[in-house]
C-alpha cells in the first residue's frame, strides 16, 4: 500500500501513500506493527474524543486482561515516567492532573513569557546574521523552544545543556518498534532527568519562585495536590511535547516555504498565525497518534475489537479533500482550518498557545524588517524516525 515508516523516501514525501490509505477504506490492518490504520479526518478527529479509546488501559485492565505482554523491567524508569504524563493518563487521573497543572500553567503565564520569547527569538536570529547563515535547525530552531520551557520551568542557565539530548532519548521510545539500544538511551535519560527534576522541586520547596515548578507545588483542590511523580513526568512531558512540535514545525515550515517561493515572498507579519497554522497542517511534526480500543468500536463496515490498537494518521487526515479545500495546496492564508496537530478531545495539547507564541516569534524575527531574505544552501536530509518527523539539519544562508 506504499506505507512503510521505515523507508527513506515515504518519510521524506508520505502524502502520495495517504491519498492511497484514504481510497482504500478507512480502517486498514497493517501487519508489520499489528495497528489498524485510520486516515480519514472526520474519523481520527472522532476517535480522539471517543472514551472508548485510551492513551492507556491500565486504569481498567491489567495487561494478561487485554491480552498484552508486560514491559520489559529494564524499561521501567521510562515507563514511570511516562505513565504519570498528562498524555498517557486517562479519566479520572488525567482530569485531575490537567486541572492541577491548568492552575499553575494558565494563559497568563504564557503572557507573561511573552516578551522573554521574542527577545530570544531576536536573539537567536541575530547570532544566525552575524554568522552569515549557518544550520537554522541548530541555531534558532533548538535553542528557542529549549530556553522558553527551561525559564518557564525555572531551570538555571547552567544546567540546560542535558535537557535538549534527555528529551530526544526520550523520544525515542514514541517510534514505532524502537530496539533495545533506544530503549536503554531512553532509561537512562528518564532516570538522570527524574533526578535532576527531583533536586529542583526540592528547592523549590524551600524556596518558591515565579516559575512553573513552585506553581504546581502549590496548585491543590479538594482532592489534593499533585505527587512528585505527577510534577516530574508533567516538566519532562512540556520539554518533550512542547519544544519536538516547535522545533520541527519551524524546520519543516522552512523548509516548505523554500519549495513555495511566491508564498514566502508574499508572507508578513500579519499573516503570521493563519502561517504558522497552515504550516503545521501541511507538513505535521507529529504523523500518528496511537490509542488503545478500549472497547469494541466500528470503523465504516470494519469492527475493531477491544485490545487492538488504532494508529491515527493526522499526516493525513491533515491532508484529506473530505475536510480541506486544495489539501495539498498551501494557503498561508487558510481561514477554514480545523488541522489536527495539536490534538483533540480530553488530549488536547495543553502547551498548544505556548508553541504558537514561539513559532510566530521564531518566523517573524526571521522575517522582520532589516533581516535579509533566507536562501536555502542545499536540500535537506530528513532524520530517521516517522512518528515525530522531522529534518536532520536546515543549512541556510542570507
């Protein structure tokens, strides 16, 4: 069916083979990862908010009762880790995770990091000018997001360097079929970030301050307050969810706009969040999303029964004519634009006006008036790994 995750060429151009999944139904077994694939929009933006699916089912069945082998107890630090993130938790312990973390991460805190954003943002693109070009993946795309969840969680300066390498070790495990050596990098950052974080909360304890951390110290309702384990696997979730989307819609945006010159030409300041919108619409930094069937669902004429797995395709239901005008068109202008990048339903990403305050910042200081236009030195390779897609560099120059 020309869907192969593994292969260079559909990771770099994985549209031609959606527009195939699309005519060929719209639940389709695919043998090589035992998922059923689902790439129509109106049925993974349904699927996201159906209950009957999980992000987990360990919150109704153990793993013999839905027919699932147990991690590995190697793999353990990473599964701690990432079973108590708001992304892997379901009702009632997500709704009570989400509203404690809502209370310390509220719109007012993103406001306030406001101006920190663009002034880094000038920054970074000012170190790119002085250099005279050089890899905008390196330069602006990385350090941005990074520094932004670093001040927002209030990790000094000098203990930032990890964070970036944890979170990619981390990230890994999210492909699909991830081997034994992935799966040990990614144990070892979960364990040396969990430390870190557990030294900082306790500081923090002593010694509140503005930041994110001392807020979900203090966030509590009437069922309490959030466990260490809840605010470390939250930090590591808003590094990981939050700068991978950022960092690879600012890459994968540029390196779009390089194929769409007239649209670049014509691109300004007060296009720059119906842009950064239709960028990650045409060219998702997350492709698939994966969920548990809960309990027996129906796909058009296909039942598919409890214990299986669903792998929602939002690179193409992002894609689909059924729900977008010229899907394959790009339109920086696109006003009709329900993309599902950020997610849907309870999953929704909470971080989502944080990553669009950081892509209209990085975008317009690269366009701002007095920067010379970008110009693409050569074409770009694209890293290993489907799920989270993104470029291996993006050398540029002015």
């Amino acid at each position: 069916m020309g869907f192969d995750p593994w292969d260079a060429a559909f990771v770099a151009d994985p549209y031609p083979a959606y527009r195939e999944l699309r005519e060929q139904g719209r639940a389709l077994w695919w043998e090589a990862t035992g998922q059923w694939l689902v790439p129509h929009y109106a049925d993974v933006s349904a699927l996201l908010r159906d209950r009957r699916l999980g992000r987990t089912y360990l919150h109704r069945f153990s793993h013999e009762e839905f027919g699932r082998e147990a991690p590995p107890p190697g793999h353990e630090p990473f599964h701690v880790l990432n079973d108590n993130g708001l992304l892997d938790l379901e009702d009632p312990a997500h709704a009570r995770v989400r509203r404690l973390v809502s209370k310390a991460f509220t719109p007012r805190t993103v406001e306030r990091l406001a101006p920190a954003v663009d002034r880094l943002a000038r920054e970074l693109v000012g170190q790119l000018l002085a250099d005279g070009g050089g890899d905008l993946l390196t330069v602006v795309a990385e350090p941005l997001p990074v520094a932004v969840i670093a001040e927002l969680l209030g990790v000094p300066e000098a203990d930032r360097a990890p964070l970036r390498p944890w979170s990619a070790d981390i990230c890994g495990m999210y492909e699909l079929r991830p081997d034994e050596e992935t799966a040990q990098r990614a144990v070892r950052a979960s364990v040396e970030f969990s430390a870190y974080l557990r030294e900082l909360i306790a500081e923090r304890r002593k010694k509140p301050g503005e930041d994110l951390i001392s807020g979900l110290i203090a966030a509590h309702d009437d069922e309490g307050r959030l466990s260490e384990q809840e605010m470390i696997s939250t930090c590591v979730l808003l590094l990981n969810a939050g700068h991978e989307a950022t960092v690879n819609t600012t890459v994968n945006g540029w390196w779009t706009l390089f194929r769409h010159p007239e649209q670049l030409a014509s691109l300004d300041s007060e296009k720059l969040s119906t842009a950064v919108d239709e960028l990650m619409r045409y060219d998702t930094p997350l492709q698939m999303f994966e969920r548990w069937v809960l309990d027996d669902i129906r796909i058009g004429d296909t039942v598919i029964p409890r214990g299986a797995e669903v792998a929602l395709l939002f690179g193409s239901a992002n894609r689909d004519p059924a729900r977008f005008e010229r899907p394959d068109a790009l339109d920086l202008v696109r006003a009709d634009n329900p993309h599902l990048s950020f997610g849907a339903g309870i999953h929704y990403c909470l971080g989502a006006p944080l990553a669009r305050r950081e892509l209209t910042a990085s975008f317009g200081a690269l366009l701002a008036d007095g920067v010379p236009p970008l110009k693409l030195v050569r074409e770009p390779r694209w890293r290993d790994g489907y799920v989270i897609r993104g470029l291996d560099e993006l050398l540029v120059e002015f």
